[in-house]
C-alpha cells in the first residue's frame, strides 16, 4: 500500500475497514458470544476473523505491478537495506513518539472516565463509538486522499488533538469527555494515516513503511 501513488487512500481505506470491523467485533462480541460461550468462544470467533481476513492478502497487487527498477545484487546487503534518507528515520521517530504519547492516552482513557465518575453503561458507549468514529475518520481520508498536499494535514491533526485533549482536561461530565474522547480519536486516526504516508514518501524501498 505505501508504494500505491495516493498513499493516503490507500492507507486510510486500510485503517477503515480495520477500525470497521473492530467496532463491529465490540458490539457483538460482549452480547452474541461472551455472554453464551465465554472465554473459549470469544478466542475462537477472533481466530476466525483473523484467518478469514488474511485471505484478502491474495487481492493485493503483486510488487512486480510498481513500476521500479531492481536493485543491483551487490546492494542487498543487510547495511544497504537500512541505508535510508535521515529525513525517512527521522519521520519514523516522530511517528514512534505521536503513537506512543497517543497510545499512553488510550491506556489511561477509562481512568479518566472513572475519575469523573462516569457510569459503565456511559464508559460502554463513549467506547463503542470511538472506533465507529476513527473507522469513519478513516474512511474519509480515503475519499479525500492527497489533495490536503503534504504540510496542512499534519497542523489539522495538531489541532484536533489539541481540541480533543482540552475537552478532556476539562470535562467535568458525561458530554465532554464522551466529545473529547471522540474528537481525540478521530485526530489519532488521520495522524496514523498521515505519518505512513509521509514515511512512505521519504523511504522509496517501502521497507520502513510497512
């Protein structure tokens, strides 16, 4: 995906129907299966997914389908393989820092909801949602594609992170939280789609892309 010409479609259709098919396994899977079959059945229904979608590895479009000339044998070696721009390692630091601050904030997201203290049934739905949404967010980016350029993207998803984390900082209910929640989400999702793609630009082998 990351050596297709519109690398944010390509990417966001795939965090869409990953996200997608994770909020549908959240709603269903509490009700339709834990609920009657428990822990075993709940493991087997996941590894079933699993094994399903992998099987959709055999759409993908061969390497051989981009057009790109072939390394001379003498470049394979293992120091040529990681013999990169400084600009793509640096992309990669970013986006290793972005997601650890963002995934730190996930861990602690139902934390915060119990300290303001938020029902379950609450949690529940703030939770469901968020995946629908950066499904949805996701989606979108695949509809919009490159046409933001390459500069702006990265200051909108500032921005709505930056929203996302004041409406959380400063909720004081069920509204403001579930809306910084879901507004954080949604700036998480674009800045995964972005950051991929940006790296994929600045490394031409693909191979820290992936």
């Amino acid at each position: 995906m990351s050596e297709m010409a519109d690398k944010e479609r390509a990417l966001g259709m795939r965090q869409g129907v990953e996200l997608g098919l994770v909020a549908a396994v959240l709603f269903a899977l509490p009700s339709l299966v834990i609920a009657r079959f428990h822990y075993a059945g709940a493991a087997l229904l996941l590894a079933a997914i699993i094994l399903l979608l992998s099987l959709s590895a055999l759409a993908l479009p061969r390497r051989q389908d981009f057009a790109k000339p072939v390394e001379p044998v003498q470049e394979r070696s293992l120091f040529a393989r990681f013999r990169f721009p400084p600009a793509a390692y640096a992309a990669l630091a970013f986006f290793f820092l972005f997601g650890a601050g963002q995934i730190g904030l996930w861990a602690f997201l139902e934390r915060l909801g119990h300290g303001l203290a938020l029902q379950p049934t609450e949690l529940g739905i703030v939770f469901a949602v968020l995946k629908l949404l950066g499904g949805g967010a996701a989606l979108v980016l695949a509809a919009v594609g490159d046409r933001f350029g390459l500069r702006a993207p990265h200051v909108l998803v500032l921005a709505v992170i930056c929203l996302g984390l004041f409406l959380l900082g400063n909720a004081e209910g069920f509204l403001m939280y579930a809306f910084g929640a879901w507004i954080w989400e949604v700036g998480f999702t674009w800045g995964c789609i972005f950051q991929s793609a940006a790296i994929a630009r600045l490394d031409p082998s693909g191979a820290r892309s992936c």
